[in-house]
C-alpha cells in the first residue's frame, strides 16, 4: 500500500498512545471534513496499516505501558488504548443525531466496546482492529483539533481472547484457584485438566481441536496467574502450534493469542 507521502511502505509507529503513520493521524474516509489535515483512509486500508504495523504497535504499548509504571511505582497501571483513527469531528459526533453513534451508543456514552453502538458504514473499521487480533473500542474526546469521535485499539489479555475469539469466559476459574493457597492450587489445576480432557474426548471431532486450544489458553493463562511462567510459554507455544494446524481457525484468532502474549518482561 501507499500513503499520502507516496512512500510504498509506510513508517507505522506509536506517538505516546496514538498511532501514526507517517508520523501524521488517521481519520476514516466515511465523514467529509475538509478542514481536517490527518491522513484519510479506508477501512480495508487501515486493515493493511494495522496488520504491517503490529510488531510496532505492541513494541509501542510495551514502551508506554513502561514508561508509566516508572514514572508511577506506586499504583496499578494497565496497558493503554491506543487512538486509532477519527471518526468524526465534534460537529458530526455531538447531538441525537449524530453521524457516527446509534441511539443505544450515544446514550451509553463512555468507552463503546460493542459494533452495535457506531453506526453501520464504521464497522468494516471495528472488523479491522479485530482481524488484526486486537479489541476495538470508541469514545468521545471534547476540545480543538482532537475533538469529536474516536477508534481505540487495545492488546487483549489472555482472558479476554478466550471471551471475545471463543466466546467462552476464562476469568472465573482463574479468579477461584488464584484464591488458593499453594497446595490446594497444585490439586485444583491437575484435577480441572483431568476433568477437561475426558470432556474433550467426547466431543465430535469438527469441535474438538477448538476446545483443546480453548483448554490450553486457560491453562496458561492460569499458570500465568499463579506465576509459572515457564509453564506459562509452554502452554502458550502449544495453542499457537494447534491453532495454526487447525484450517477452522481463522487468522485473526491466531493474531489475538500471539497480540496477548507478547511481552517483553512476562
């Protein structure tokens, strides 16, 4: 692809949590605004940016993510959404009858994590940042350039693939043997594994190379939590090696694992 430089590759870095290209912003194509000076893409376009980018783009949440844990020791810092692309101004977002939000999306406000709430002719750019392996979101920002609606990105955590790529929800169990103590965690894993294997054994073969990934994810992300990291690897080198011989599971699933697990100090 090429950009507005003309360049065939294009530089796709992070500036603090916004994406750039170039080392300008991004705005969908949908909304006219000729007063607007970001570059203005597709959302087949951004596909291809978000995918040629990912390397960078995890590099950069790492970098971020980092520099605020430095700079705040004493509290709980979390990985940051990134600014992906404008959506619309402020004039386009505002208002019943805004250009961008659904009723149920501009009544809900705050920090948008369902397509239902932006209205149709954005979601080719939800689907973007999913088949790139990372969550969309959008929200609203107020005040001069930045102002109107925005496209967020965020790296999934472990959990949040097996909810969002499987639809199954990891975090409870998870939740329950973190709660253990040491000796009670060691019985509860082995016994959890024996329990789900037999499950898997029974199940027809089309759906069984998905749960054993969906299995194995929970596991690492389990031994995550309990701090075995190099189970943890072993776990999650197993479902990218499953994952990647079953032709039923779709690229973007395999983008999400490897989004989820890439650290740099896990």
């Amino acid at each position: 692809m090429t950009t507005g430089s003309g360049q065939e590759f294009p530089q796709i870095s992070l500036r603090s949590n916004w994406l750039t290209v170039d080392r300008n912003t991004l705005r969908a194509d949908v909304l006219k605004d000729s007063r607007n000076e970001r570059t203005t893409i597709s959302a087949e376009e951004l596909e291809a940016i978000l995918l040629l980018g990912r390397t960078s783009i995890l590099n950069g949440i790492e970098d971020f993510y980092d520099e605020q844990r430095a700079k705040t020791p004493d509290l709980t810092v979390v990985r940051p959404s990134i600014w992906t692309a404008q959506l619309g101004n402020t004039r386009q977002t505002e208002g019943v009858n805004s250009k961008v939000f659904t009723k149920q999306g501009y009544d809900n406000g705050g920090v948008l994590t369902s397509f239902r709430e932006v209205r149709e002719n954005f979601h080719g750019y939800w689907d973007a940042v999913e088949q790139a392996g990372f969550l969309p979101e959008v929200r609203r920002t107020s005040g001069g350039r930045d102002g109107g609606s925005w496209l967020l990105l965020r790296k999934p955590s472990l959990t949040q693939v097996m909810q969002h790529w499987f639809d199954i929800p990891g975090d409870r169990i998870i939740e329950y043997i973190a709660s253990r103590n040491a000796t009670e965690q060691v019985g509860v894993l082995a016994t959890l594994q024996t329990l789900t294997e037999r499950d898997i054994d029974r199940l027809p073969d089309a759906m069984r190379s998905r749960r054993q990934i969906l299995h194995i994810l929970s596991t690492a992300a389990i031994k995550s939590t309990l701090g075995d990291i190099e189970g943890y690897e072993i776990e999650v080198d197993n479902a990218l090696t499953y994952a990647a011989g079953d032709g039923n599971i779709d690229d973007s699933t395999i983008r999400a694992i490897e989004n989820s697990t890439f650290s740099r100090d896990i």
